[in-house]
C-alpha cells in the first residue's frame, strides 16, 4: 500500500527568489526536496524503481511524467534530480542531466545531438577520452570532425562551416592548462548556429563563467572538484530545458548512464563545500606557481593566472581565480620528471585532479601515453611536464615539499 507523499512540506526550492540567492548560497540550498519527515540533510532515495496507486496511475505517468514524478531510476530519481537542480542553479542553466562519469557526459551531449554527416569543430587539445570520442568514436558513425589549436581564433573561423552542428573545447586544457576564449569562440559558433559545447572541469563550476561567455551546454565531470575528495564518479551537462530533455535525456536514459542517487547525495554534499574548497586550492595554487616560476629546474611553470601565461589576459577575463591545477616543465625529460614524483612525500602520484589531497601526475607516461610523441609534441605534452592537482593542505607544507624533490634532481 502506497502511503503517498505526507502532508505538504516544502516544495523544491526552485521558485523566482533562487534567482536572487549568489552561487554560494545556491550550492547550499538549492534543488532541495524533503520528504514528509522534513529531513534537513538530503535523503539518498536508493531505489531503482517507483510504485503507482494504481493501474490508471501508472499509464498517466507513462503518457506524461511530472516535474517531481518518477519512473526508474536509470530515467530519474529524486536525490539525482536534487543535484541536477542545485548544479543547474549554480551553472545558470535552466536544466541539468546528471550522469555515471564525466565520460557519460560528454558522450550523452555528443552523441544525444550528432547524426551521420553532421561536422563538429573541436579544440585538438583534450582530456584522453574526450579525444577518443571526438578522433574515434564519432567518425565511426558517419560524424566528420575538424581538429584546430583551440587558441587561434582564425583557425577557428576557417574551420566553423555553414552546416556545422556543434563546437567542443575544454576551457583550460589537460594537461598543459591553455585557456580558449570561450566567448570569442562562441561568437565565431553563433554565427553559425552551431551548438556551443563546453568541457568545464579546469575552471571548475567555481571559477568559470561558461554560460556567461556563450557556451550553450556546459559538462563537468563531477568526478572532480564537485566531489572534491577522491570518492564517486559522476558527471552532468547542463544546458536549455530543451537541449536536456529532448537530445541528451532520450540517449542517456536508453544508454544507460544514469548517476547512482548514493552519488549524487556525494555529489550534492560536495557541491555545499565547493566555492571553500576551490577557493583555497586556487590561492595555494596562485601561490605555489609563483613561487616556483624561474626555479633552476624548471623550464616553464603554467598557472592561467600567472602573468606569463600566453592567454592570462583571458584567463583573467573568464576565470575569477586560476583553478587548482598548475603544470610543471622539469628541466631533464623524463628521468628528472620521475625522479622529483618519486622524492615527493606530501603529494601522492595519482592521474586524478580536483581532490583536497594534492596529486601530481606524469602525462607522457599515463594519461597520454597512448598518443604517438608527435601528437604529444603538438599539444605541448613535454617529456618533462609533470601536472600537479594541489589540494587543501598547508600551502607552505606543499611548496616545502615540491622544492625538496626539485633539489633532489
Ligand atoms: C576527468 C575528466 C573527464 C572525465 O571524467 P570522468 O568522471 O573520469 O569520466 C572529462 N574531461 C576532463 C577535462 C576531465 O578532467
């Protein structure tokens, strides 16, 4: 016997005055749902399925299902929909799709919106996977893509074509952390009228402004700062009611990459620390870059809001803070590059980012391993690079750390 819903409580807070709330006080609050109990944590709602009172009922809710109705989880459930709801008021979109990976993510708003014969124009430089999806996966069904250096605006407008459907960039780059200009890029789209879609991890929820600068989709992998703490694998794309209820939901819910409602609780508890968390990674990060720029043993230190950035002047502009993530160029190649991962004793060798441990990472040898030292060279994957995700510890502790295993070399 189905009890119902209770007694009215509080009804989602997704109503006119969220509008007003700034970003700190919508990652705190926003999307939530209580049951009849009036729980003030959000409920894990671990169930894959939903009862109907009746028959009848169960046919309405198959014909059209409501803002807070649900019918399997792989299609919605109520702790995944309060994280879709708090991102979405976070990123400023009116909807958001929540996903297993940051991977189900961008392959759900890719393949949820391209068909045979569409053209796609992608920055060259990109996460590992992102790369695989773009370079072999969707040339596989018929999608013709074009690679340009995300950084060069004519490169750009040669490759954006009258029947280009969508554009795909990563606002800073993994690993060599360069920044597209975003809205110069979704201008060049608009005209167009391709799809602007945006991989917005580097400049996390936090300090990015994608939706701001133009991007029509924006994707995370959740996996990263909105966890924050190395535990769940999520992701979400969050874009127009229409673009996630029409192109990506009808692929992802068939597909089968649904979020676990145990991650999205995850998910939804990491977003109430973000803005702390981001906000103090990226000043030790700010801090540990500078105090490492010109150090003997480095050929190149990369921070976006570093000054000798090539495009600090957008990084400024689109980015409130740097991120978490600066890039090392250690003079020596390899042997000198495993030789300070191994003399670490603070940072831990990890090929993840975003966690409040900080984590250092040798992407010739792991991430990227599997481009040819052509493709590596092209996207300015040195031999020494090594990227460093710095995380919550002390900032001193850290920078004492990385300056013990550079004098090691
Ligand atoms: C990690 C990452 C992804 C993939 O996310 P998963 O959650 O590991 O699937 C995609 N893009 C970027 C830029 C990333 O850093």
């Amino acid at each position: 016997m189905f009890l119902g819903p209770g007694p009215a409580r509080p009804a989602p807070m997704k109503d006119m005055t969220m509008t007003n709330w700034s970003p700190r006080t919508k990652a705190v609050h926003a999307g939530t749902r209580r049951s009849q109990y009036g729980e003030v944590a959000e409920a894990i709602y671990l169930t894959q399925g939903f009862v109907y009172d009746t028959a009848e009922a169960a046919e309405a809710r198959f014909i059209e299902t409501g803002a807070d109705e649900y019918i399997y989880a792989r299609y919605g459930n109520p702790t995944v929909r309060m994280f879709e709801d708090r991102i979405a008021a976070l990123e400023g979109t009116e909807d958001a799709f929540a996903t297993a990976s940051g991977m189900a993510a961008v392959n759900g708003a890719l393949c949820g919106l391209l068909k045979a014969g569409d053209h796609v124009v992608s920055a060259r430089a990109l996460f590992g996977s992102c790369l695989y999806i773009l370079e072999e996966l969707l040339p596989r069904y018929g999608v013709k893509v074009t690679f340009v250096d995300g950084t060069d605006l004519d490169a750009w407008r040669d490759a954006v074509r009258e029947d280009t459907k969508a554009v795909f960039l990563e606002t800073v780059a993994n690993p060599t952390l360069e920044v597209v200009d975003l809205k110069a890029v979704a201008e060049i789209a608009h005209a167009q009228d391709a799809v602007v879609i945006v991989d917005n991890v580097f400049a996390t929820p936090v300090f990015g402004h994608a939706v701001r600068d133009g991007a029509d989709v924006v994707v995370y992998s959740a996996t990263k700062h909105i966890d924050g703490q190395g535990r769940c694998l999520g992701g979400v794309i969050c874009g127009t009611t229409e673009f996630v209820r029409k192109v990506a939901e009808p692929y992802l819910k068939h597909t089968g990459g649904a979020l676990s409602p145990f991650n999205a609780w995850v998910m939804l508890k990491g977003l109430e620390t973000v803005h702390l968390r981001c906000g103090a990674q990226a000043e030790t990060a700010l801090k540990l870059a500078t105090a490492l720029e010109g150090h003997p043993k480095l050929a190149h230190v990369a921070y976006p809001h570093l000054p000798s950035h090539p495009q600090y002047d957008a990084a400024k502009r689109q980015m409130d803070q740097g991120g978490t993530v600066i890039a090392l160029d250690i003079k020596g190649g390899k042997a000198e590059a495993f030789r300070f991962l191994n003399a670490l004793q603070i940072v831990t060798i990890s090929n993840n980012l975003g966690d409040s441990k900080s984590l250092v990472t040798h992407p010739a040898t792991t991430t990227h391993q599997r481009l040819t030292p052509e493709q590596r060279y092209q996207l300015g994957i040195s031999d020494g690079l090594v990227r460093l995700s710095v995380g919550l510890e002390d900032c001193e502790d850290v920078l004492a750390d990385v300056k013990a295993a550079l004098d090691v070399i």
